[in-house]
C-alpha cells in the first residue's frame, strides 16, 4: 500500500491559494469561502495549519465576506447563503476565533430561515434541501445558540424525508443519497436524535456503497469517488456501524487517488485533483484513523479538538 503523501498535500494546497488567476481559481470564485474551510481543516488535520498561513488576513478576508444580515456570503460582494455561513463559522473555529463574530446577528439570519415545518431555506429565494437543515443545525450549534430555533420541528422535518431503504433524501420522497444521509444522520447526531435512525438497515445502504476497487459510491450503479469516503465513513461512525466494510481497501483507494509528484486528491485514479476530493480524502483517512492525522468530528466536520475546545467552554 502507497503512504499517505502529507507534505505534497499541504503545499498543493498552499499553491492553490495562492493562484489568484488560475482556471481553477475562476471557477472557484462564487465558493471561495467553502474552498478555504477545505483547505484550512485539510492543513489542519495534516498538523500544519499554524505554520503555513496567516491567520489575521483569512479571518479579515472571511468578515469581509458578511452582510449586513449576519450572512456570509462565497466571496466578497457576493449574496449570503447557509452554506457559506457554515464554512465562515467553521474557519473562525478552527483559528478559535468565533468572537470575531456578532452571534446574535449570525444567529437571527440563520433562524430566520427556518420555515414553518421545520425545515430550513438556504437563502432568501427559498430553496429547501436537508442540506440546509444540517448547516442550521451545525452552525448554530458552534455558535452554542441551537435553542434559538424549533429545534423539535427541524428533527421531524428531517425524519419526514426517511426512505424505506433507511436512507434519506434532500425533501420528503426524494432518494437515497450519501451526501444527503450525512446531513441528515449529522443534523440528528447533533441535537441528539440518533433514535430515529434504523441503523442496521441504513448501515446495511451505507456498506453497499463499497465497490470491488474498495471506493465508495453514493448511490447504487455509481462510480466509487473519493468523497464518499468522507460523507458514507461519517455516517456509519455516528450510527456505530463503521466496521461493516473493509477499512483497508478504502484506505488503499484514497491513497491511489493521489497525485504524488505535485500533491493533492483526485476524485477517482489518474483523474485531475483539486482541493474538495483532497480535504475529503484527507479526512477520510483521518476517520479511518490513519496515522499522523489529527482525528475529525464526524458530525461537525472540524478537528476533534477543536470541537472539544468550542463545546466543553
């Protein structure tokens, strides 16, 4: 088996920052801020997250980010979502820096998109995805706020969109999807609503995602890719069903999705890498408790200590 190539990994990403005009960059632009939060937890479970940047100009540059509503938006000047709150909260957390923020106006944007089910908007035009609910969820729980919503609803909501394969989908009635089940298996681990999941018939949806290469896909009849290491791996561990599959083909697979020259993690191997499929198969392997890495919350996303450090003050 191949090892793990950590010091590539954190100056690819490093590189990738600093490429301001590159293609990559461009396309990256609307979604800067979930780009950072990939990049800065990767560097940080790889250990090298004090070292390598400064800290005081990404934490200006994430604050020039907010609106006036309290929301975040990708990138300066561009409109607040939920998705980019998260990633702003969660890189302020890993710098121990979340009273940068005013929370209460953070948490009366957030709250504000809870809807009358319980399930949350993303942004002011209205989309609703389970997506949605787990960052509510996870961002408020960061900020030690999550009794400003109907935390209540937002469980039935998320509950409502079960399927009979013990699968969840992004509304009620929508297929099973890896990603999806993370947000929601995550949203329930979070407020304590574990119960509500069958986890032997889910465990059961979660392990048929492995394929013969040893990836994982996130649904039937898919390609395996590296970030179902991440969204199916989380999952099984908060519903204690992890040793299910075989942890060292996965482990193989991420490893043979790197490229060791130049850094970095690609999708599937020999396709191009870019910083989400290497912050996903970095943490997948730090789920898989590969050594050298710091181990990652599976239900917060973030470094262990960090977690320990947000929650237990």
């Amino acid at each position: 088996m191949g090892e793990l190539a950590a010091e590539k990994h954190a100056k690819y990403i490093l590189t990738v920052e600093k490429k301001k005009d590159s293609i990559e960059s461009a396309l990256m632009e609307h979604l800067r801020i979930n780009g950072a939060y990939w990049g800065l937890t990767t560097l940080d479970i790889l250990d090298k997250l004090a070292a390598a940047v400064d800290q005081e100009t990404i934490i200006s540059w994430v604050m020039s980010c907010q609106h006036e509503s309290g929301g975040f938006g990708g990138n300066e000047g561009h409109d607040p979502h939920l998705l980019y709150t998260l990633s702003a909260i969660q890189i302020l957390a890993l710098f121990n820096k979340i009273d940068t923020l005013d929370i209460e106006k953070v948490t009366s944007y957030i709250t504000a998109l809870q809807n009358e089910d319980g399930s949350f908007s993303g942004d002011k035009w209205g989309e609703i995805d389970t997506r949605f609910s787990y960052v509510a969820i996870c961002s408020l729980a960061l900020l030690k706020q999550l009794d400003k919503i109907n935390v209540g609803k937002a469980v039935s909501y998320i509950i409502s969109c079960k399927n009979l394969d013990g699968g969840f989908g992004c509304t009620p009635g929508a297929e099973s999807h890896a990603g999806q089940i993370f947000c929601c298996v995550g949203a329930l681990a979070i407020t304590g609503s574990l119960h509500y999941v069958d986890k032997d018939l889910l465990g059961w949806w979660l392990c048929e995602r492995q394929v013969k290469s040893g990836g994982l896909n996130g649904r039937p009849e898919k390609l395996p890719d590296v970030c179902y290491s991440w969204w199916v791996l989380s999952s099984l561990i908060m519903i204690d069903r992890v040793h299910w599959i075989d942890k060292e083909k996965l482990v193989k697979f991420i490893l043979d999705c790197q490229d060791k020259e130049n850094g970095g993690i690609s999708d599937r191997p020999d396709d191009a890498v870019d910083v989400f499929h290497t912050y996903f198969g970095v943490a997948g392997l730090s789920l898989l408790e590969y050594p050298g890495l710091k181990a990652i919350d599976p239900a917060y996303a973030l470094p262990v200590d960090v977690i320990s450090r947000i929650l237990l003050h």
